[in-house]
C-alpha cells in the first residue's frame, strides 16, 4: 500500500512540535511518509461552516493529486484536516454532488480517489502493542496520562469510523505499550472549544477549563493529545482557561508522538518538546527518574 | 417572551427545505433533550438545539435562521451521536447555518468575519496564515486587541511565522470560482 502525506497548515506554525514528533517517531517505525506534493489546505472549520462544496473542493484538489502520485491512503496527523478530507469523500460519493464540486476545480478529481486515514490509525495497523513494546527503549513507567482526542477524530461515526465514537481507546493503547499508567479520561471527547478561540473566547476557556480540571483533579501528570486545535486550546491558552474556571492549572499537554517519542528514545529536540507552552519538566523529571537517573 | 401565530408563521417550504438538504426526518424529534445535555456551546446559545428542531417542525422559519446558535455550534457531533432517533442534528444546525448565511441572517458577525479573514489567507496563499487571519479579522471586527495576550508566548515558542508560506495558487482559483458561482446562484458570497 502506498500512503501519501498530508501534513495540515497547523504543522507549519502552531504545531511544528507535532510535525517533528511524528515525522520523528515514524521515522524509528519505518513508516516513511512522503508529502502530496504542492498540498494545500483543507479549509479546516471555516471552509465547511461557509459551505460544504467548498470544503470538499479544497479537499477534493489535494485528494486528487495524492491520486495521480500513486497514493492508495491520504494519512494526516491532524483530525480536522482528516475529517475534512473523510466528509469530502464520503459526499462524493453522491454523483450531484461530485459534479457540482468538480465545477470549483481545475479539472475534475479523479474517479477513485485515496481514503484517508490518521498518523495514529497508521501506526496501530501497522505495529501492533506488543511490537511498538519491543522498541521502547524507556518506559513512561509511572507517569500518569489523561488520553484526549477531542471531538473530531471520532466523529462523526458514519464518516470517521474510527471506533467507539465516544469512548475510543486507540491512543491508550500505544501509550500503555510505552508503558504508561492510563487514566480513564471520561472528558476523553468532549469538545475543547475548537476554533473558537478568537471569535468567542468564553467556548474555548470554558470548555479546556472543564477538561484541564478534571484532568488535574484525576490526578494526570500529563494530558496526552492528537490534534493541534486542542494542543493550541489547552496549552497556549492554558491561562485563559484558568481565568474562566478560576483556579490555577500547571498540566503540560503533549502530543501522544512526543510521548511515544520519548519512550523509544528520540532525543527531545527531535521531538519539538521546547517548544510547548506549558513546561512538562515534571514529567521529564519522573522519566528520567524511572529510567536510571540519566537522560 | 415572544408571542408567536403558529397558524401565519408556519413556513411549510422551509421545513422541506431543511430537511432536503440535511437529508434528515426532523419529524422524527421527540424532545428528549439528549442534544442540548451534551452541547458544550449550550451555554451562549439563545435557543437550544432542541428548541432549534422544534422551530423547524413547527416552520418558524425567521426564529430559528436569526437563532446565534446556529454560528455558535462546534460541529462536534455530540449531539448526532447521542439521538436515540439517529437524527444527524449536527449535520442539520450545519444545513441551517449555511440556509441563515444565504438568506442574509448573520446575527453572529464575528463568527462569520473570522472565518471569511481565514479564507481570505487560504486564497491568497494555498494554506493558512495565522498573522495573516488574526490581521485581517481585527480589521474586519475592529477588535485589535483580540489575543494579543498569546502573542508573546507563541513568539517565543516560534510558532508564529511571519511569513506566509505560498504554497499554490489552485485554491484561489478554487475559492474565486465558488464565489463566482455563489453570486449566479443569488447566496452570499
């Protein structure tokens, strides 16, 4: 099978940490993933909120071009960026609709079209817990980890079909095979507020507040995510989210690549850990602890 | 409260409309309020998303289209999943929101400035711009402070370049000829 890589805008600024990490950690797999060429963005939630031909248009060009390339599988570390390019094709399937999308492009999308699937799908399909254990090099032993999805890599069920579509275990299971201790996360996907954040910062403040509370209530040493949006809402604006629930938050908010990453030994520049907002040295401090004192 | 003539304000094309588009059977709604207990954006909304499905089996067409809710929505699902009519309520405020932007209901501007300055960056340069977004909906919303207290951490973090990366020149095309025909076919641009 052959995969074609689409990165996401995100992976250029806000989420140049997940870029590396997962470049990195599928890198140490033998995963390799080769970019769509000349892709472009997917319309992310603007795009479909305006009008769902557009979105599939946007989509429906990089899909395309991963279909010319060869590609049997579009693979996107981002869920926003995958739900985009999964309704657009789950729309198409619809003869008017499909036409009327083809009327936006330059010429029309090919007849089959790649699926599309994510980074952390890939890597469950092709290595299985007992083989991504094999090549942990340093346990996440005792390191406490609220899993977090957020809302649109499991919905919705119909278009995604990416497990129980509130209660997915996917992300526990890989890092549980790295050794972690798992919390049973009930917020584990429940919207952080999503695109919200500068047109109406109450739904992102209070909606990452209620997760980073009980995350932190629950005893996590860290939250542990899969999609830049909620990275960027639970990280960056952290003190945002402490203003709306009035109390104080320390959680760092790593992506499940970082944390796979440290488990088999990248080293953390390659992983993009500096550049979090929310220092997580706690945790470094606990695995460098667990793993004989040295780095 | 508003008083309402359900006799004269019943608009029976708008209920087909909403249905035809959304493929959804509104009819189907029971009122059990699975959708509005799970909403994460219930609390700035003015009607709730059963109070929306009810407005639209009762036809009121202008209620439910200047509802804010409609541009408040997340398009998380959680609603969709928790149906126990498998009523695809998601997909239905999403059909809705698209129905109040044709029809010139934008009573949530700055949702819609926000994501039209987001496009804006998308086609002039293939992919997103973030400096280039957070510029063009200060103009547009005449909030130039908004976010600015993020500034110096994502700086820090460099996860704010200042350049744009021009990527490709398709999805202008893309967006120009959705706008062209957007026009034609008399909706909002």
């Amino acid at each position: 099978m052959k995969y074609s890589y689409f990165p996401g805008c995100s992976q250029e600024g806000s989420a140049l940490d997940y870029g590396k990490s997962t470049g990195a950690v599928c890198a140490a797999l033998g995963i390799t993933l080769r970019d769509i060429p000349t892709w472009s963005c997917c319309g992310s939630t603007p795009a479909h909120a305006v009008d769902e031909e557009l979105s599939a248009a946007l989509c429906a060009r990089n899909l395309d071009i991963a279909a010319k390339d060869g590609a049997d599988m579009v693979v996107t570390p981002c869920p926003s960026c995958l739900s985009n390019l999964r309704a657009a094709l789950y729309r198409m399937r619809d003869d008017h609709f499909r036409e009327r999308v083809n009327e936006l492009l330059d010429e029309p999308a090919s007849e089959k079209l790649p699926d599309a699937t994510s980074v952390m799908q890939l890597i469950g399909r092709l290595h299985d817990a007992e083989d991504i254990g094999k090549r942990v090099v340093k346990p996440l032993k005792g390191i406490k980890i609220a899993p977090y999805y957020g809302c649109l890599m499991s919905r919705p069920a119909k278009i995604m079909e990416f497990g129980d579509p509130e209660n997915p275990v996917l992300m526990e299971t890989i890092l549980a095979a790295c050794g972690a201790e798992i919390i049973d996360f009930p917020l584990k996907t429940v919207c952080c507020g999503a695109a919200s954040g500068i047109p109406e910062r109450s739904l992102t403040a209070l909606n990452s507040g209620r997760i980073l509370a009980l995350a932190t209530d629950m005893g996590a040493d860290v939250i542990a995510v899969a999609c830049p949006l909620c990275q960027m809402n639970l990280d960056l604006r952290q003190k945002q989210a402490a203003k709306a629930m009035n109390r104080l938050f320390d959680m760092p908010v790593m992506y499940f690549t970082q944390l796979m990453g440290l488990a088999m030994n990248i080293a953390p520049e390659n992983l993009g850990i500096e550049q979090l907002c929310v220092s997580p040295r706690a945790v470094l401090a606990k695995f460098a602890a667990n793993n004989g004192g040295g780095k | 409260m508003n008083e309402i003539h359900l006799n004269r304000a019943r608009d029976p094309a708008f209920i087909k409309e909403t249905e035809e588009r959304s493929g959804q059977d509104i009819g189907t709604c029971y009122q059990c309020g699975n959708c509005t207990a799970g909403c994460p954006a219930a609390f700035v909304y003015d009607r709730q998303v059963n109070q929306i499905m009810r407005g639209v089996q009762l036809g009121l067409k202008d209620q439910v289209l200047s509802s804010v809710s409609l541009w408040y929505c997340l398009s998380c699902s959680m609603c969709t999943l928790r149906c126990p009519n498998n009523i695809d309520v998601a997909g239905v405020m999403e059909t809705l929101r698209h129905m109040a932007r044709e029809q010139g209901y934008i009573t949530a501007p700055k949702m819609e400035k926000f994501w039209m300055s987001f496009l804006d960056t998308v086609r002039a340069f293939g992919r997103t711009y973030e400096v280039g977004t957070m510029a063009l909906y200060m103009m547009r919303s005449l909030r130039l402070g908004t976010d600015l207290d993020l500034a110096p951490a994502a700086l820090k973090l460099r996860k704010l370049p200042f350049i744009p990366h021009a990527a490709t020149a398709a999805t202008g095309r893309i967006i120009e000829r959705y706008m062209k025909r957007a026009e034609k076919e008399g909706k909002r641009k």
